[in-house]
C-alpha cells in the first residue's frame, strides 16, 4: 500500500494508535442508573490518580521537580473531597453519565479561573481541563501516556499536534504515518528534523486497516507501506535499508569539508533547530551555524509559558554549543494553528491571514518582554541573531529595536555587543519593501513556506490546494531573487531557511543569486554540501539568468533538473 | 468565631504548591476555617484546595482569616503566621 513519502528512512516497527482526543456525548441517565455511575467515577479516579502519580515520578526523574510539581497539584485536586462532591452532585441532579459529569465540573471550574484578574491564575484554568481529562481517561479506561512508548514504536494518527509530540518519547519513536496533511505539515517537519521516516496516507483512514500491535514497515523514501509483512518483505527492505545507510555514510565523509563551490566561492549551510537536541545534531553535520532556531517547541513542552531562567538557560546553552558561529533565534511564531496549552486564542476563520507571530507576541507584552530579555542575556555567550517572523510593515521592527533599548536600559545590560536583529521575509508586503526593511536591520532571511503561500495565495496546510502551492512558482523564485539582491548591496547578512532551502535541486540557483546562507534541517546538510562542492558559482550565475526568465513552475523545474543532470549531480 | 485581616505577601500568592501546604495546615485543626478575599468579597472554605485557588489569591491581595470552633485561637495564630512566614 502506498502513501506520500515525506521523511527519508526505512521504519520497521509496531503500530501504536494515536487515539484523539476524547469527545464526551452528552448522555443523560436515568434516576435509578446514578449510583452506578457514581462507581465509575470513584473507580476511574482511582486509576486516574495512579497514573498521574506514576508521570510525576517519571517527570521529576526527567525534567526535575519544577515540572513535577505541576502534576503534583493536579494529584492533589483531583483526589480532593471537592471534586467527588461537585461531580456526585452534578450526577445526581443533571442525571448525566460520569464522563459528561467530569466534562461540566472542568469546564465550570477553567472558566471560573479565567475570570481572575491575575494571569498566572488565569493559566490554572487549563490545568481543571487536564484534570477533567485525566479523569475522564480514568473512567473508560483509555490511557494516552506518550512520555513512555515501548520500543521500536510506529506511530499512527489522524494528525499529530505540536504539543503530543513535545510530550511524546521521540526516542522509542522509529515512524511515523498520518492521514491528514501535507509534506510541510507539523509531523513532517519534526519527523525530517528527528531523522524519523514518516508518510502521509490521505485516501484511506489508517485506523480502518491497522490495529494497534501490528507490525508495520514504512518506506519513507517511495511513500510504501506494509502492514505484517510477510519474510521476503521484511528481508528485501532491511536490504534496502542497509544499502541506504552505507550512502548515508559515504555523504557524511563530505561534511566535514568547507562549504564552498568548485570555484572558491563561500556559501553558508546553517540548520533549522527545533531544540537542543537538534543543536546536537546540527554540529555533527558540521553546520556553519543556526539559520533558524524555533522557539516555539520551548513554550510548547510546559503547560505554563517558559521562565526568564530556563530561556536563558536553553539559549545560551545553543549559542554555547555552536562555538562562536552564528546563532539565529526566532521570536515565539505561533497562531490559531498552532495553539499552546495555556494560551487560549480566539479562533479565526483564517489563522494563516490572522493574528500569528510577532502580532500576537504584541499582545502579550510581558512573554515578549521575557524572551528579549532571554536572548539578549543569552548573547553574552556568542552571536545571537533574534529574527521577527509575520512582518509586513515597518513598525513591528521599530517596536522590537525600542522594547531591546528598554530592556538593554532596565538590566543596566554592559554585556559584549552580540545580539543583532533580522527580519523573516515571508509576506510579499516584505518583499516589496526590503530596501527599507535594510536600513534598520542587521539581517533577512527568506522563509519560504510562508512566502509561497502568501504570494500564491494557496494554504499550505490545506492538501485541496497542493497543486496550487508550487515552490518553484517564478513568482517566488523571482522574490527570494530581489530579496537577495537587495540585500547583497546593503551588504547586509542573508539567508534562506524555508524548506525550499533544503532542496537540492534549487541549491545552484540560490548560489548564481549570491545567497550568504542556507539553512535546512540538519540531515539535508551533507546532500547539500555535496553538491555545492561539485558546481562552479560563475555556471549558477548563468542559470539565474536563464531562470529569471522562465514563466512557468515546469519551465523552472526542468531547467533545474538539466542542470544537475548535466553534471551528475541528479538522484 | 476569631478573626484577623492581614496581606499576602509572598511573590506567586497562594497558587497550587503554597495553597496546597497550607490547606494541609488547616486540616490539622478541628474548627471550621474560612478566608476571605476582600476586594473580591468571596470566601472560601481554607481546608479546600479547589476553593482556594479558585479565590484567586496573588501577591498583595488582602485577606480576612475567620477561625470558629474548640481551637480556634490557635489555629487563627498559626495559620497566620505561616501564610504570612511563606517564601515562594
């Protein structure tokens, strides 16, 4: 069976069903039938609170007793005499079964909290929610505990949320095969960040065909999948899988030489993190610094907003890792696609076209605040760029050059002069108006997936309109061009970081355009470097030329092909 | 019934982890104890968690502890003085 390949690798594994989250159905109940449903509850939050006391030992062994005292405080609340009488009661007089009864008590008490005034209070709402959650898991008996998968896992899913995979135990993880989304959707990405094969398959629900204990073998480079394969299978694929590493292991030898073309000219090849753990893998593909640093996994890990200490502590310790090379952190980019736990946003027809990035930061000046503060504390370490995502004006670059004054003023800041500050060009109001974007920054970088879709019009999360959302569409091509021309005679740092950056095909225009950097997840590095290390800048120069004056996506495509064709370069 | 108002002092108020120590306080006395939110005009029952935190409780917020039952004065003294003595 087959599906789309979007992370390269060959998985061989047991499936474990990703349920989603559970929908209580309003069920009522007759009078007699409350003392049975009294039972379910006592009994579900007696496995209820078993659970949540074995995770906060798990997360006291693993993330400290910061994180565990959070869990520790639901224990608490959720063993309380208050919640066995307010949820009896509900029982008794709405005659609603125990789960639609934990549902109400949850909602009651998270809304309650949100009306305080003081927004850590307000944050406590979302901790009734998690408490009803659990309970709800405790009466049907169905545990979702991702921080422990058994080894050798394949996960699969209708979708994966940004927060189950932070919580998920990425190292029992061998893949991944969801139904919904596309090449740049959130699994993908993390998936082709973790080196972890993944496929989408659309057409049919994967829940229908696979049950939870099969064994499942994914190729993550044709998109094929088998489900209990039987010995020729299994033997053909860990062939394959064998002949797949050893080319790994021919590239990996490219790496460590210096990124430059046959012809001496110097091309930056950074890496996309998510994390640390990224960081790691960044420095052993011998990437020539951070391109993109996203901070939203930080804030997406803990169920209350990062502390000013542990940015500090994961920024530095980034910066402190890459050695003095270029560290590129991006502010908090999230939106109503990508929701955090205790951020409640209002929901938008159009989250994409809504408020997202350094819009919603502004509306929470106090997280923007800290994570300046973090960075700016952070570059006493080394270079460290902060990058402004979702900008389509000037102001919101003038606002962050005067919050980082008041803030420089407030610490009394005589730290070394290392933070510089750039500008993610990914609208097309951007574009157009880079040369002034120039004069008060200290650098761009192009995402492309977000410039795609904002100059193409087409959702990149939305697979109805794929065909429509074509990287290599001219007008795009023809931005980053102008983007980086410009930048180039400003004379000012530019880079590329979208996914477009990664893709080897397009890797000799980028060079003819005299792009500084590139930046791509980590495991694309060594493909890249290769090939830049094979061509010569003066022949890409040629090519933009002819490029510049395709019309059409197809035209672009073939010209790129020939070129790599021509020189051997095409796999 | 004895009573006393007084400040909240600490940095992050009587959120989860403080108001969970101090509810265990208050359940090592017998009488009934309630505390008052006064610029809220709300109570709640002190030997509750839930309620507790549902007060909403920060940094500054005043409050009035009322203690009525056999060892009132004593649990009036001492749970004073250990929401007031609290760090965090």
């Amino acid at each position: 069976m087959k599906g789309e390949a979007v992370s390269a690798g060959i998985a061989f594994g047991n499936v474990f069903i990703l349920e989603q989250d559970l929908e209580v159905k309003d069920c009522s109940i007759k009078t007699c039938d409350t003392a049975l449903e009294i039972e379910r509850f006592q009994k579900g939050r007696q496995l209820a609170a078993e659970h949540l006391e074995r995770l906060v030992k798990k997360v006291l062994a693993e993330m400290g007793e910061d994180k565990a005292e959070i869990f520790e405080g639901h224990l608490e609340i959720l063993t309380s005499e208050d919640v066995e009488e307010e949820v009896t009661e509900i029982i008794e007089k709405s005659l609603v079964c125990a789960e639609e009864a934990i549902r109400i008590f949850a909602e009651t008490n998270a809304q309650e909290m949100e009306e305080l005034d003081d927004d850590y209070f307000k944050e406590r709402g979302q901790d009734f929610r998690d408490i009803g959650k659990q309970l709800i898991k405790g009466v049907t008996g169905k545990f979702e505990d991702l921080s422990s998968l058994p080894p050798d896992t394949i996960i699969v899913s209708q979708e994966l949320t940004p927060s189950q995979t932070a919580a998920m135990d990425m190292k029992n993880v061998r893949g991944l095969l969801v139904h919904t989304g596309g090449v740049n959707s959130h699994a993908a990405i993390i998936a082709r960040s973790r080196e972890i094969p993944a496929i989408i398959v659309r057409d049919t629900n994967p829940e229908q065909i696979i049950r939870n204990g099969d064994k499942l073998i994914i190729d993550g480079f044709t998109g094929d999948f088998w489900i209990n394969p039987n010995a020729t299978t299994t033997t053909k694929l860990k062939k394959k899988q064998a002949k797949k590493i050893k080319e790994r292991e021919t590239l990996l030898q490219v790496v460590s030489l210096p990124s430059v073309t046959a012809d001496g000219k110097k091309v930056g090849l950074y890496a996309n993190v998510g994390g640390l753990h990224d960081v790691e893998s960044a420095n052993r593909y011998h990437a020539d610094g951070i391109g993109l640093f996203r901070s939203e996994f930080l804030f997406m890990e803990s169920s209350s907003s990062p502390s000013l200490a542990h940015q500090v502590e994961v920024y530095k310790a980034a910066v402190t890792a890459m050695g003095g090379k270029n560290v590129i952190i991006r502010l908090l980019d999230t939106g109503a696609d990508k929701p955090l736990p205790y951020w409640q946003l209002p929901q938008e027809d159009n989250p994409f076209l809504g408020v997202r990035g350094i819009r919603l930061l502004f509306e929470k000046e106090d997280i923007l605040r800290t994570q300046i503060q973090a960075m700016l504390i952070a570059s006493e370490a080394g270079p460290l760029g902060m990058m402004i995502p979702m900008v389509a004006s000037l102001k919101p670059i003038q606002r962050i050059h005067a919050l980082i004054d008041e803030e420089k003023r407030a610490l009394d800041w005589k730290g070394p002069d290392n933070l510089t500050l750039g500008v993610m060009i990914e609208t097309p109001a951007a574009v157009q108006l880079i040369e002034e974007i120039l004069e008060i920054v200290d650098f761009v970088s192009i995402g492309t997936n977000d410039l795609t879709q904002y100059t193409l019009a087409a959702d990149r999360g939305n697979p109805l309109v794929d065909l429509y959302y074509d990287e290599f569409h001219p007008a795009v091509l023809r931005s980053i061009a102008h983007v980086i021309k410009k930048a180039n005679k400003a004379g000012k740092l530019n880079g590329i970081c979208g996914e477009l950056a990664g893709n080897p095909l397009v890797l000799p225009y980028f060079v003819g355009l005299g792009v500084q950097e590139l930046s791509a997840t980590p495991v694309k590095l060594p493909d890249l470097k290769y090939i830049l290390r094979e061509i010569k800048a003066e022949d890409a120069q040629e090519l933009v030329k002819e490029v510049l004056r395709i019309p059409t996506s197809d035209g672009i495509r073939a010209r790129l092909n020939r070129f790599l064709q021509e020189r051997d370069l095409l796999r | 019934m004895v009573k006393d108002t007084f400040v909240i002092t600490n940095p992050t108020g009587l959120h989860t982890r403080p108001a969970k120590r101090v509810v265990a306080e208050a359940k090592t006395f017998e009488c009934d104890i309630t505390i008052t939110s006064i610029s809220k005009g709300k109570v709640a029952n002190l030997k509750s968690l839930l309620k507790l935190m549902k007060l909403g409780l920060s940094q500054d917020s005043e409050v009035e502890l009322s203690c009525d039952g056999a060892d009132e004065q004593a649990a009036l003294d001492h749970i004073k003085s250990y929401i007031q003595n609290l760090e965090d």
